[in-house]
C-alpha cells in the first residue's frame, strides 16, 4: 500500500510560493525546513516547495512493505521507469503514470 507524502511543486520563487500557499491552503511552513508547508492539522501531504525539481507526488510505501515489490505493482498497473539519474544509496524510485507525469516511490521512514 502506498501513501500520498508530498506533493512537489516547483515555483521560481520559494518566497512568494510560501505565501501564496500558506494563505491559499492554511498549510504552515515547518520551522526548520520553510520550503516545506504542512497541513493545519498535520494529517494529508506536506506541499514542498522546489526551484529546482519538476513537479511530482512522493509517495512512500507502508511500514514493512518491500519498496521493489510496490513499484513491480505499479509497473503491471502502467506506470513506466523514468530517466533519472539515481544516486546509488537512492531510497527511491522514480517512475511515471500512464500520462508522463512522474513520481517518486520511496521507503518508509
């Protein structure tokens, strides 16, 4: 099973994006990280704010789920391998849907 984690947006300008967002959605910057936006309540996707990354979904897989196993699944489903240059230690995958649009299956933390 798969979990909806952040939704990557990218923007040209991380400062104005955070604002828009944050009074468009009632998300709040985390402290530590500000490009980051959580929900009020904690629950749903954080929106993460990127200058430099394309626009994607993060999901992760559940506790003791084998990440391998959950991208074979979306692979028989339709999602395709994406170009990407992956470091070795990658704890992710990326791939796209049906349509192109990419997103990243990653371990749960």
């Amino acid at each position: 099973m798969l979990t909806l984690a952040h939704i990557v947006l990218h923007v040209s300008d991380v400062d104005r994006a955070s604002r828009f967002w944050s009074r468009a959605l009632g998300y709040q910057p985390r402290p530590d990280r500000p490009w980051e936006l959580e929900p009020p309540d904690r629950r749903g996707p954080v929106l993460v704010l990127d200058e430099g990354d394309r626009t994607h979904l993060d999901l992760l897989v559940a506790e003791g789920t084998e990440r391998d196993g959950e991208v074979d699944r979306l692979l028989v489903l339709g999602a395709q391998r994406a170009e990407w240059d992956h470091p070795p230690d990658a704890d992710f995958t990326v791939l796209a849907d049906p349509d192109g649009n990419l997103f990243c299956v990653g371990d749960a933390k």
